[in-house]
C-alpha cells in the first residue's frame, strides 16, 4: 500500500484504473551512486516515505527521473550530486508522497 498526497486538485480523480505521478522530496544525504549490479529495489518506510535504489532515466536541472521498480520523479531541496542518465542511485525520500494524476 503507497499512501499519496493528491496534488491534482479536489475530486479531479475518478474512481477507477488511474496513471498517476509518483513525485518525492529526497532527505538530504539520502542519495549515493551505486553499482548497476543492486538492481532495482523499492520499499515503503512509515506511512508515506519510499527507500529503493534505480536507475537515473531522466535528469532536468535538479529533479531526475528513478526507475525504481516503477517510475518515480524525485526533487530535493537541497543541491543534488552531479548524476547522468544511465547511472543507479540508493535514495531516501521524505513523507508526504505526491501523486499527480495523469489525464
């Protein structure tokens, strides 16, 4: 079970199949490189926090795409190590998840 904070806006989600948006505020220090060879992992810790290890698909500025055993776009406050498309990354992210639905 994955609980989201629903940022799409009030009642903008039906009832049913839905494509959403899994976004994630990343614990500063969280974030290390790591060896391709930890594959993917994805475990939910408390209520609404996610710790897992990707791969780095996407980076725009200092947000990145992380396919994690699913898609996750992952922010920090804080700067962000240098990363490039292709390299895998352990992360921490801090409770709420967002979730933004897909139209």
């Amino acid at each position: 079970m994955l609980y989201l904070f629903d940022r799409s806006g009030p009642y903008a989600a039906q009832p049913g199949h839905a494509r959403v948006v899994v976004h994630g505020v990343l614990q500063a220090g969280s974030v290390q490189l790591v060896s391709p060879e930890r594959g993917e992992t994805l475990s939910v810790q408390g209520v609404s926090a996610l710790e897992g290890c990707g791969q780095v698909t996407h980076v725009v500025g200092q947000v990145w795409v992380v396919q994690a055993r699913l898609p996750l776009v992952l922010a920090c406050f804080e700067g962000l190590p240098p990363v490039a498309v292709g390299q895998h990354v352990v992360f921490r992210t801090l409770p709420p998840l967002h979730g933004f639905i897909v139209p």
